[in-house]
C-alpha cells in the first residue's frame, strides 16, 4: 500500500469513530426525547383525569333552592354531636362519600374550584391523595392542622394546594401578582360544611419555609391565631408590605381571614401566598 492509500485508510478510520460517536450520542438524544415525551404525556394525563375528578365532584354539590339550607347527617365518630350533625344541604353527598371534607373553595374565572379536605390528626394525608383517597399526584387541597375551620374558628385558615404546570390546583394563585389579575379576582368563595362564606383579597406575595431555628424571617404558615390585636396586625402588616401593590384593603382584629399557599420556584422551598377577609356569610 503507498503512502497516498494508507492516508485515506486512516482518515476512512477516522471517520468511522467519528460516525459512531454521533450515532451514540443521536440513540441517547433520542432516547431521552421519548422518555420526555412520555413523562410530560404521562403526568398532562394524570392531571386531567385528575381535574375531571373534580369536576365529577363538583357536579355532587347540591346548589338547587337555598345556599344556606342544612341537613342532618349521620358522624362517623360516635363520640361526637350524639352520631349526628347539621350540615348545609349542597354539601350532603360529597359528605356520604367522604366525610374528611370540610367545604369547597372557587375563586371565579380561574380552574381553583375544588374540594377542600381536613384532618386534624395527619397533615399531609391528602397531599398526594384524590377524593376518594386514592394516590394522586395532584393531591387535593387541604387545611393545615393547626387550625380549626369550624367551631371556635382559628384567625386564620390555611389552605394548601400544588402548583402543577398542567394549570390545575393551585397554580392560578401565582398570577395574584399581577395587579390586573388581582382587580378582576378580588374575591374568593369558601363554604365550610356549615357556612357559606365570601373573602376579600388582601395581598399576595412571595415567601419560603425557613428552617426550624430561624429567628430572621416571619413565618406567615405559623400564624393561626392571634395572641392581641398587635399580632393580628403584625401579620396583616406582613401581607401588606410583602404585596407588589396596594390592594386598598385590609383587616382589622377579630376578622376571619384564609390563606391560600402553593409552592413558587424562585428559590428553595419557595412559596406564593394569597390572603383574603371574609366579607359575607351566614352570620355578616
């Protein structure tokens, strides 16, 4: 072989090795692109069998004839209200199916119109739990333990729910941001079992979960109740100051208040938080 061949044998070498790597590396693109596109296929599916759970849900609620017309209900738990309950009548059936429901949350013009869970004794149970207590990525919005909804109600209610990039749950609340969203999106519907109730937005604003130990933040998901009227108003002062805008409205000692709080990505263990005062209700 003279030197001119060996050259292109070398380089035809050359090229192979070449030719082989790029076909390595196009079998992982390729791989990585169909698993990608299962995942996102997969979880967009699990999001809207998930909203039209919901939905399902929501064609249970009673609204014919009187919002604030009540029923008696057998309890799960003898030991209370002698095995029996008053409850509002649009809440009967979603009561029969699962009685871990404490009211239903809406805030028109948005997908956030769902049942709201709470159980006193475990957290996180419907973190990643539907309905009907089956596991769901989505999960289903529920009250954090520390307060009470109902009876001797806490200051505040705490609401959790996800942020899914599907657009479901809880991920419209990050547009309360926006002070044209806020304007068109003032008020929030939350009826417990026993009560019907409107709440005026009072800000909206980012925030984390802090360690344990930290003395140098307030922690808004520590507030249930108020010690005095200072501490009411120093969490109201909170909300205010930590809101893009000024929503022209407040709270003074002695109102009811809810927050809604989701995750946010802006950093580690980051957080968006609506708060609002009810305004109307059987009782205002």
């Amino acid at each position: 072989m003279n030197r001119k061949n060996a050259d292109r044998s070398k380089q035809k070498k050359k090229r192979t090795a070449k030719d082989i790597v790029l076909d390595i590396l196009l079998v992982v693109f390729l791989l990585i692109a169909v698993w990608s596109g299962a995942y996102l296929g997969r979880y967009y599916y699990i999001a809207k069998n998930a909203q039209n759970n919901f939905n399902d849900l929501k064609g249970m609620l009673d609204t014919d004839g009187d919002d604030t017309e009540k029923v008696t209900v057998e309890v799960s738990d003898k030991s209370k209200d002698n095995g029996e309950k008053k409850i509002l009548k649009k809440f009967e059936k979603l009561y029969e199916k699962n009685s871990d429901i404490a009211g239903w949350l809406t805030i028109d013009g948005t997908t956030i119109d769902y049942p709201v869970m709470y159980t006193p004794d475990d957290n996180d149970y419907y973190l990643h739990l539907d309905f009907d207590k089956n596991w769901s990525d989505p999960g289903t919005p529920f009250i954090d333990t520390n307060c009470r909804p109902f009876d001797d109600r806490t200051d505040n209610v705490l609401i959790y729910g996800h942020n899914m990039k599907s657009g479901i749950m809880f991920r419209e609340l990050l547009q309360y941001e926006d002070e044209s969203f806020y304007k068109k999106h003032k008020n929030i519907k939350f009826d417990t079992l026993y009560e019907t109730g409107t709440y005026e937005v009072i800000g909206a604003f980012r925030s984390e979960i802090y360690p344990d130990d930290d003395t140098d933040h307030y922690h808004y998901y520590e507030f249930f109740n108020a010690a005095d009227k200072a501490k009411f108003d120093e969490y109201i002062d909170f909300v205010k100051s930590n809101t893009s805008y000024d929503s022209g409205v407040t709270a003074e000692y002695g109102d009811e208040l809810i927050t809604l709080s989701t995750c946010a990505s802006h950093t580690e263990d980051g957080r968006f938080v609506v708060v609002a005062r009810r305004i109307t209700g059987d009782d205002k």
